[in-house]
C-alpha cells in the first residue's frame, strides 16, 4: 500500500481510507447508503487491515451515531494500528446547540464520538461543514484546546468554500493554533469543481486533500449504462445521492472513456475512475466505501497501478467542464513566466 504525507503534517496516511457511512443504515438516507452491521463490519475491518488500508473514516451524524458505535465494536483489539478520523458540526438533536462548531457543541460531540468509538483519542477531527453563526476564532480556538488535551491528534475540515479554508488557516496562524492539515472534499470524473480554486490552494497552504465520493454516489461504478434503467438497489434510485444532476451527454460519454480504458487496462470502470483520482494534484487520500464485502474487494484493486498518460488525457477530456466565473477569465493570463501547473504537479 502506498502511502503519503498529509498536507504538510507529518503524519503519512494510506492512499485509500475505508469510509463507513454505510454502517448502521438508520433514517432513510443512510438506509440507502447501507446496512451494514457488527459482525460484517468487522471482516471488512480485516479486509481492509489485510490490504494496508489502516485509514477509517466515519461521521457522528451517519445514522446518528450508529456508525460510530458499529466501527467502535469493530475495531476493538485493533486501535493501536488504525488511523481513525471522524466528524463534527450537523445536527446531532433538536435542540438549539445540538449542531454548528460552537466550542459549547465540539467539546461536547468530541467527548460523544470517543465514547461511541471506544476509544481516549481521535487521530483526525473533522469540521463536516462550515458553520457561518460561529466565530471562527470560537471553533479553531475549541479545537486547539481538544488537541492539547490529547483527545484530538489533527485537525481537518470538508466542503468549505476557498475563503473559508483560507480564513481559517490565517486565524490558526495568527494565535498559533492548530491548522486544518486536510480538506475532506467532494471531488471525481463527474465533479472536477474541486481543481478550480480549492486545488490550487491546497498545493499553495500545503492542506492535504481527502477525497470523498470519488464514483459519485455509484454513478461511476460501471452500473449505469446508456439505454438502461437506473438500478433499483443503488443509492441514486434509493434517495441516498448527493450533487446536482449531471446531463446525460457529459455522463454518459464520461462513461464510455471509462469503458475504454478499463477494457485497455484490464481493471473494472470503478478501478479506473478511483485510480484517476489517486492521480490528481494535492490528493493524500481516497475514502471508498462498500455496502458488502464484494464491492470492498473491487474497491480495494485501485491501488497498486496506474493510468497512463494518454489514458489520463482521455479521462480528463471527456469529464472536462467550463468553469464558472471568475475561474474562466483567470484562464486567460499567460504570464511571461508560467506558475507551475497546478493541474499536473502533486
């Protein structure tokens, strides 16, 4: 297993991270996602400690705590050798502090999810989103406190805008507080928004990138074809997708790049789309995610090989988007000496 540097922290992670928002399957979004429970979770623990994936990724809010409590059990005898990250900041009750990045309401869900976790210390904290009524002194100064305690190893944020990254990093520098050492961010063949503004200052801020989604809820999981129905039993069908529609004629011919490339490459149309993301700049990590062990599996044979060049290209033509302004005029600035192609170096 591959492994790489984490922003510019020095913890080095695994290339692939196994997300578990499919344990535990409560409400009927993470019911779409998954179901998986105790017993199955751990094989897929072991699957994954087999492979050198020593990266678990969860969430207090996947089925509201259920996954937490399910990776917990699962891991148990195994602490010492696993990367464990989980989230904070949406709603976790009805109540007015029940959600948001107050240090009322992290203190109070860090203490949560390491006892749903069973576990004194939590190796990555996310901030699942950002929360605009908080001051982001309150929330960075909360966190610095958590990582002295011990409880917390690093910080890290997902789906924040540029700015809010960028302030936030500044804030931590001004008081010496702990940096956010990685952005968790949606981000694949069908969804390259991502290499517009946040790529770019991930290279510049040296804040590792987390990749979640990277088969768009299973829209790139060789399933979806022309001509052909939705399945039935996918997320998409099921209401558990995320992001806005696609055009059909983006995606499909997104998908018949894949079909060329897997068929040039022998791997599956999964294992192409996962490996060209473990190929983009500031990448540190892919989180996959399986409903069963089969799908792990598949998952799992992205690594250990890469696209080539030409099937890089392909991929990157037939998935490229206009962007939206101001990204298409900064386009047009050839300056006498280029930057380094922030698109290209890692």
């Amino acid at each position: 297993m591959e492994y790489r540097q984490l922003g510019g922290s020095g913890l080095k992670v695994p290339v692939l991270s196994f997300g578990t928002g499919t344990f535990g399957g409560g409400g009927d979004f993470f019911k779409a996602w998954g179901n998986t429970q105790v017993d199955e979770a751990s094989r897929m623990v072991k699957l994954c400690l087999d492979a050198g994936v020593t990266f678990f990724d969860t969430a207090n809010v996947y089925s509201q705590g259920a996954s937490e409590e399910i990776l917990g059990k699962a891991i148990i005898g195994l602490r010492d050798k696993i990367i464990l990250s989980t989230k904070s900041t949406f709603k976790m009750g009805d109540g007015p502090n029940d959600y948001g990045s107050s240090r009322f309401n992290l203190i109070r869900s860090c203490e949560d999810s390491l006892r749903r976790l069973n576990t004194d210390y939590i190796d990555i904290y996310h901030m699942h989103g950002f929360d605009g009524n908080t001051p982001v002194e309150e929330t960075l100064s909360a966190l610095d406190d958590l990582v002295k305690s011990g409880k917390v190893r690093y910080i890290a944020c997902s789906n924040f805008s540029g700015w809010h990254l960028m302030k936030s990093l500044s804030v931590s520098e001004r008081y010496g507080w702990a940096k956010y050492v990685a952005h968790q961010a949606h981000y694949s063949l069908l969804s390259r928004e991502f290499e517009w503004e946040l790529m770019p200052l991930a290279l510049d801020q040296k804040v590792g990138t987390i990749v979640w989604s990277p088969l768009s809820a299973g829209r790139l999981s060789g399933r979806y074809r022309r001509d052909a129905p939705v399945p039935a039993d996918g997320r998409i069908a099921q209401g558990g997708g995320e992001g806005p529609a696609v055009p059909d004629d983006i995606f499909y011919g997104i998908i018949d790049a894949l079909d060329e490339v897997a068929e040039e490459t022998g791997k599956t149309v999964a294992q192409v789309a996962l490996n060209w993301v473990l190929q983009r700049p500031s990448v540190s990590n892919v989180v996959i995610g399986a409903r069963n062990e089969e799908q792990l599996i598949q998952n799992l044979g992205a690594v250990g090989w890469n696209l080539n060049t030409d099937q890089v290209k392909k991929l990157d033509a037939a998935s490229e988007r206009s962007p939206i302004y101001p990204y298409w005029h900064q386009r047009n600035f050839k300056p006498l000496n280029p930057l380094p192609d922030f698109y290209r170096e890692r």
